[in-house]
C-alpha cells in the first residue's frame, strides 16, 4: 500500500466577533495611514505652489498655501519645508531678482521674502513666525518716488531666526547666528553670535 503524506494544518482564519472589532480594526489602519498621507498630501501642495520655481527639489513639503510670484529666479533646495497655516507665507522675485532657499530649512507662517537683487538662505534655517526679509527699502527716506538701489541678503547655514524678525538689506548673517524675536537686523551678524533688540546688537556668542 502507498503511504499517503499527511495534510498540512490550515491557516488560522482570523475570526471577527462583530462590527465592533470591525470598526476598531478599521480605526487602527486609518491612524497608522495618516503621517503618510499626510505626507503625500504635502508633497503634492509643494509641486503645485513652487511650479513657477527655477527649481525645486526633491522631497519639498508644504504645510497649507503659499503666495508665490517669481518674476526672476526662485531655486528650493531639497527637504525644505513650508509651514504656511495661520498665515499665509510669501515668495516673491522682481525683474531680475534670484532667491534661494538652501536643504532642509523650515519657513513658518506669515514669512515674507521679497528680492529684487538676491536673497540667499543657508542649509538647515529655521525661520520663526513673520519673518520679514528684504533686499530693496522700496523708496528713499526724503523722495518717497524714487526706489533706493537694492543690497542682497545673505543668511548662513544652520541660522536660527525667531518669530516677527526684520531683516533689512545689505545684511549678512553668518553660520549658526541666533536672531532674537522681535529683532530689526540692521547691520551683519558674525558667525556664532546672538543678536536682539531693535535695532539689533549682540548679546552672546557661543
């Protein structure tokens, strides 16, 4: 007689008791789905509202709407990060103007950054609320007619900038500056310093 083989054991069926077990496995799915879609849904706002950019890199992400006008060039490096919820952040080139935005840098809401020569922002800044920055006065103090040469703005990698900070032209801030909240950055900022106050002086250095 031939030896049959023995049958493998079925896989466990899991067994739902009710719509109860349904409903909580279902809740747990959609809580495990939601940092990824959340991602996703990011990701696509970001391509929508940087398609006028010069370019844009990968992994961009944008957090609610932007305000973007690029009349020059607007290069976003990559893994930078819009927060743009509250209020919304703007982008804006003029004629000729170049702003550039480094790797990895975070923008809060109600930013404004507005060149009409060159704005550069470092890697790994983080932009506090209402940040202002801005490369032309738009008119003179005494002839509210005639519009003032512009002057560029250039921040430093790792610069950490505090919520309603003015930066006016002509500034340089160096690498792993501090900006105090509230500031009016008037003059440069030497690498590894503190500034606060308006207008703005250093405090630290680290």
């Amino acid at each position: 007689m031939e030896e049959r083989s023995p049958s493998l054991p079925a896989a466990p069926v899991p067994v739902i008791q009710g719509r109860r077990e349904l409903r909580a496995l279902s809740r747990g799915d959609l809580r495990m789905l939601r940092p990824l879609a959340r991602k996703l849904r990011e990701a696509v706002a970001a391509r929508y509202y940087l398609r006028s950019c010069t370019h844009v890199g990968r992994y961009v992400r944008v957090d609610g709407r932007l305000i973007v006008r690029n009349e020059g060039k607007m290069y976003i490096g990559e893994r930078v990060k819009f927060r743009s919820t509250v209020v919304r952040c703007e982008l804006v080139t003029y004629a000729g103007g170049r702003l550039e935005i480094g790797d990895r840098t975070a923008i809060n809401y109600g930013s404004s950054l507005a060149a009409h020569e060159r704005i550069q922002i470092g890697a790994d800044c983080l932009l506090g609320p209402y940040t202002n920055i801005i490369d032309n006065n738009y008119h003179d103090i005494f002839n509210h007619t005639r519009t003032p040469p512009s002057r560029p703005v250039v921040i430093g990698d790792a610069v950490w900038i505090g919520a309603r900070v003015l930066i006016l032209p002509g500034v340089t801030i160096g690498d792993h500056a501090v900006i105090g909240a509230g500031a009016v950055v008037t003059e440069s900022v030497p690498a590894r310093a503190v500034v606060s106050g308006n207008p703005a002086r250093i405090v630290a250095t680290f």
